[in-house]
C-alpha cells in the first residue's frame, strides 16, 4: 500500500481522464489519495470526488496562501464553517509563498496562525505549504508550538538544518518529485533523516518526477519517489512503502 499525501486529484488539467489517472495510481498500489484545499472556488469539485472515491480519497480544508487575497477573510469564514459542520482530515495546504507575490505577508501570516489554531482546537494535522518563506514559517511555529501542532511540511526543498527544524515543531516532511531532481539537492542528505520522519507525495499535477519532469505529473509516477528513497535508504521498494503508510497514518489518524 502506497500513500499519496498531497494530490490535487481535482485540478482542472484532470478532467479530460481523472478516473483512468486515478486508477493508473490504484493499479500500482497506491490506494489512499489526501487531497489539499485551495481556496471556495475548488470545494464542490473536492466533495465530488470524494462522493466517487469514498474509500481512497481523504479531504483537507483550507485556505492556500496564494490565494490569500482582499478578500482572505470572507475565504477564512468558509473554510471555518466548513469545518465547524463536518470532518476533514487535515487543515491544509496552509502557508506562506512569497514566490509570485509578497504584497501579502502580512494577510498570509494572519491567515496562517488563524488556521493553525482552527487545527489545534480541532485536534488536527497541518499540512504546510511554503515557497521562499522558511524563516517566516518558522517564526510563526515557534509561537504555536506545542503537543497539539503537528502535521506535514509538505514539498520539503529545504536545508538539512531546516529539515530538523520542521521536524522538531512536530512535522513529517513531504517528499515527492524534487528528490528525484539532479538539482534537487535535499537527496543529499536525506539519509540523514530518520525515514519515520518521512512521507511520500506527488503534488499533481506538478512537480513530476524524472523521467516524466516537465510533463503533467499524476499519482502513479509516485512508485519513481519510491524507487529513489529506496536507493538513499538502502531499503527495499516495499519497506519504503509500508513505513511511509505508517508514517501518513500517525498524521491522519486513519
């Protein structure tokens, strides 16, 4: 059984063959598929899939920071709503990206701290997005750590030292296609974090893995993540899948 915590399964670039892509990703093994909010605009598509997929996909909720814009608050109030009135397994993808625009900080890191006490007082995993932001993250961790603040630094692209960092507030790191990448970098030392610290990801549609980096990425190619921390862990293809099951189990809870 292999685990895919990070897919956006709903992406508009899936709906020409999203259920041959899912079932690809099944006929390899992976059968528990987590799925990230974005923003209000993707929630009906992400209760459609999970209505089709009752038994493979598992729901976040959400709001991602680059889609923290003037009306970040009206977009706060539904995610709140939304988990006030049912389950999800996970607040997330929750953040800061400074990448595209910095305009935001100030409402990203507001909608950020807000979101991680929702997760707390819900007794919920995080799932972290963060792009050219590590010590903002980190600054805003720092004033929420504790027992109750865990989860996933997801697409982790940073230092050995920022990896033990994240996994000292209590996060697993998501590892997908950059690890495959030959300027990826964080394959150099990833042997040097403990694999229960560790858990696979893809992020479709980006992200694809060599050999398919450029190209649409889908679930399946994850068995590519596989075969590469298999190679930096001297551990067999099925042991790498088995721990990192385990791994998203103690995050998810299911």
């Amino acid at each position: 059984m292999i685990t895919d915590t990070h897919t956006h399964l709903y992406s508009e670039q899936f709906d020409q063959d999203r259920d041959l892509m899912i079932q690809r990703a099944k006929d390899v093994g992976v059968s528990r598929f987590f799925i990230p909010a974005i923003d209000s605009s993707y929630t009906e598509k992400m209760l459609q899939l999970e209505a089709t997929y009752p038994d493979d996909v598992f729901l976040m909720m959400g709001l991602h920071p680059t889609s923290v814009k003037l009306n970040y608050r009206k977009e706060l109030a539904q995610v709140k709503d939304w988990i006030d009135k049912r389950s999800f397994y996970a607040i997330g993808e929750i953040g800061i990206d400074l990448y595209w625009d910095r305009s935001f900080l100030a409402e990203q890191q507001e909608a950020f701290r807000i979101q991680i006490q929702w997760a707390k007082e819900k007794n919920l995993p995080i799932v972290i997005h963060c792009r050219e932001a590590f010590d903002e993250i980190f600054e805003i961790l720092e004033l929420e750590k504790g027992k109750n603040l865990y989860g996933i630094f997801h697409c982790f692209t940073g230092t050995l030292e920022q990896a033990h960092k994240a996994i000292s507030y209590g996060m697993k790191l998501g590892i997908g296609g950059v690890s495959t990448f030959k300027n990826g970098k964080i394959d150099t030392f990833l042997n040097q974090i403990d694999i229960q610290h560790i858990v696979l990801e893809t992020d479709a549609p980006y992200l694809s893995p060599v050999p398919y980096r450029g190209r649409r990425n889908e679930s399946s190619y994850i068995i590519q993540v596989v075969n590469k921390l298999s190679v930096i862990y001297d551990l067999s293809y099925e042991e790498i899948a088995k721990i990192t099951t385990e791994n998203s189990k103690q995050v998810f809870g299911i």
